[in-house]
C-alpha cells in the first residue's frame, strides 16, 4: 500500500500529483501514504539501530551490525 507510491516520488522522482494519476487514488491518499511510509521506514531505524532525528527532522546514525536484522541487514 505504501511501496509504490514511496518508490515513485523518493526513487523514480516523480511529482505527488502525477503519482496520484498513475495509481488512480486522489492526491490526499497518495500524500498521506507517502509520510506514512516515511515515518515506517524511520521508525524501523530508530528502534533497531538507535538512530536519532536531527533537530531538522532528519535521521542520523550509523548502520550496527546485528543478525536477523531487516533493517540493517538489508
């Protein structure tokens, strides 16, 4: 649900609103999806890795080495 619409701004570059026509979903949806994912995937990082986020918002911290991590060992 989060994948696609992630991969198409963060990766691919393109525009919420053309993501919203791709998909077929109005541009609210598309949008809130695309945080959400973000938010996951930041998450994912701080619980497993310790990784902070930076007064502007930003995550920082350093991939550690752990087993059976889907985070780091990815």
């Amino acid at each position: 649900k989060y994948r696609d619409p992630l991969f198409l701004s963060d990766i691919k570059g393109f525009k919420q609103v053309e993501i919203a026509d791709q998909l077929h979903l109005p541009l609210p949806t598309v949008k809130s999806q695309i945080q959400r994912a973000r938010k996951l995937i930041a998450q994912g990082f701080i619980e497993c890795c310790d990784y902070k986020l930076n007064d502007k918002g930003y995550l920082v911290g350093e991939v550690k080495d752990k087993e059976n991590c889907k985070v780091c060992s990815a």
